[in-house]
C-alpha cells in the first residue's frame, strides 16, 4: 500500500512539475514577443535582444525570434525539473475590424 501510494504521490508530482514549465515558458514567450514587438522600430537585432532580455529575467531562453514589420514571433524555452518544453506567441498591433 505504501509503494502505491509513494508511486502516486511521485506521478502527481511529476505533473505538477511538467504543468509548471508548460506555464513558465508560455509566460516567457508571452512576455518577449510582446517585449520584440514593442521594439520594432528599432530594427529586428535590437528587437529580439530585448526579448531575449525580457525571458532570460524569467529564467528562460529564446529559441527562435523573428520580426515581420510590426509582428514578432518568439518561441522561448523554461527548464522545470526534468522537463523544458518550448513555446511559441505572437505579438504585434490588433487587426482591423472586418466588416
């Protein structure tokens, strides 16, 4: 009884470690696109040095950041335990109304 529950208790918290980096990297990644597409009119090199700014404050790293005009996609990776999944977002201005 006690190695089941010792088995569930370790899955439950494996989960909790994966559901933790999951969240981690999306904030990180949130958080630099919008950092890139802030920047934009600085040029792409400055742009995306500023977003790998703004994820390394957060314990993360930038994997891929491009900058389309005033659009900026960034994945960023967020190492939690055993797990570093990578997580992509996108910022830039709204779009126009349709209609």
């Amino acid at each position: 009884m006690a190695t089941a529950l010792a088995a569930v208790f370790g899955g439950v918290l494996l989960l909790g470690q994966a559901v933790v980096a999951w969240h981690r990297a999306a904030s990180a990644a949130d958080l630099a696109a919008l950092a890139a597409a802030a920047g934009w009119a600085h040029g792409p090199e400055a742009a995306c040095a500023t977003a790998i700014r703004v994820a390394g404050a957060q314990g993360a790293t930038v994997t891929a950041c491009t900058l389309r005009g005033e659009v900026a996609e960034v994945s960023a990776r967020a190492p939690a335990g055993p797990f570093a999944p990578t997580i992509s977002a996108r910022a830039g201005p709204p779009l126009p109304p349709s209609g």
